[in-house]
C-alpha cells in the first residue's frame, strides 16, 4: 500500500544537453533503490532510440520508460502502488499537462518534470513556466555553449527550414542532436 504523504514536484528545466534527462534518470534510479514504485512517461514523438521502452539521456544513461501520446494517459496507465512519477520532455505535452500533474500531487505523490524551458528561439515553452511556477523545487540546468565553452541556457536550430514554428514539434528534427547547438548569451546570435 502506498502511505498517504504530501505531494511533491521538482521541475528540471534547461536546454538541449543540458542535462535534464541525465537528472531524471538519476533521481528515479535512487527512487527505486530506496524501494519506491517508480512509472517514467515519455513522449511518443521522440524516436531516437525507435520504440524503445526507455527513455535514454545523450551520453547514454537510461531507464525504463512508458511512451504516450497526450497528458491524460499518465493517469490512465499510473498504477495505484506508484510513488514517484517521471515526465520527460514535457514540453511537448502542452498545458494539459498541468491539471495531471496537480491530480498527481494531491494524491501525494512525488513528480519529477523535465523539459526544456524555452525553444530555440528563446520563447518561453509552455507548460513548462507554468510548472516551474507551481514547483516546490526547480532545478534550472545549463549546457556548454560549443563556440566558447561557456555556460550554454539556450539552444539554436542550426539546419535551415521554412515555416518554423517553434511553439511545435518537427517530428523529423525531435531528438537530432545534429540540428541544434548550446549557445550562451553571447553566441546565441552568432
Ligand atoms: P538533455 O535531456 O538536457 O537534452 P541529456 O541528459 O540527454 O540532456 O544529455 C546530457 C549529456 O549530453 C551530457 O552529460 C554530455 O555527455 C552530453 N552533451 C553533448 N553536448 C553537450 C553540451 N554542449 N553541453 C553539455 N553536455 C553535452
Ligand atoms: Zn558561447
């Protein structure tokens, strides 16, 4: 049975490479070492490892992962035993992700969210300013920026294509390392 506690949400934030994944991970890998009944969610649209039942970090690190389509299955699929609760990539999950995850606190579980916080023209990404907002702990990540090696808050698409919305996700570009960069401030506009 789980025991009856109060809910609690770390929102991970950041950029590409920045490491939110890596944190997830490391976070439910301790969940479960201390014995907690652990369920990760990931987006379907990311395929860069296919339809593997995982979620996976850039260096490799991964851990057991269901993958959906829309916020409202994470309710579906959440066993009543669960505890702790891993959302990655939650951008691309869209503002129905913040009622889920207010049912998920009051009934007293623990939430872990990654996602990035801004796209890749450094506009704020919901729903993730909304969760950061309601957290009880934000964890803000930063990446290298590959030009000077400095501390890197946004990333930049660096392929060209037209009609860019970066509000949505371009399936064909989710995940590939190759299309995007760590900049800092200052290279950001290089
Ligand atoms: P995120 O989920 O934030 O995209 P991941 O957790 O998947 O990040 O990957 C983080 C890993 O990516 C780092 O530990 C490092 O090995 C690798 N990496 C590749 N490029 C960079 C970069 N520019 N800055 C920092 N880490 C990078
Ligand atoms: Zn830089």
């Amino acid at each position: 049975m789980r025991k009856k506690q109060a809910g609690f949400l770390e929102v991970i934030a950041g950029p590409m490479y920045c490491g939110k994944t890596e944190e997830l991970i490391r976070q439910v890998k301790r969940a479960a070492i201390a014995k907690k009944h652990v369920q990760v969610f990931k987006h379907a649209i990311d395929t860069r490892y296919g339809k593997a039942k995982r979620v996976y970090s850039h260096a490799g690190l991964s851990f057991l992962s269901e993958r959906i389509t829309k916020a409202s299955q994470i309710l579906k699929k959440l066993h009543p035993e669960t505890e702790v609760v891993g959302i990655d990539e939650a951008q691309w999950f869209g503002d129905n992700l913040i009622l889920v995850v207010e049912h998920l606190l009051k009934s007293g579980r623990r939430v872990l969210v990654s996602g990035l916080a801004l796209t890749f023209d450094r506009t704020p990404f919901a729903p993730m300013p909304t969760l950061m907002a309601m957290a009880d702990k934000v964890t803000k990540l930063s990446a290298i920026c590959v030009l000077c090696g400095g501390e890197a808050i946004f990333h930049k698409r660096i392929v060209k294509q037209s009609n860019i919305d970066p509000l949505l996700a371009d399936p064909s570009l989710v995940g590939r390392s190759d299309a995007y960069e760590a900049r800092c401030r200052i290279c950001f506009s290089k």
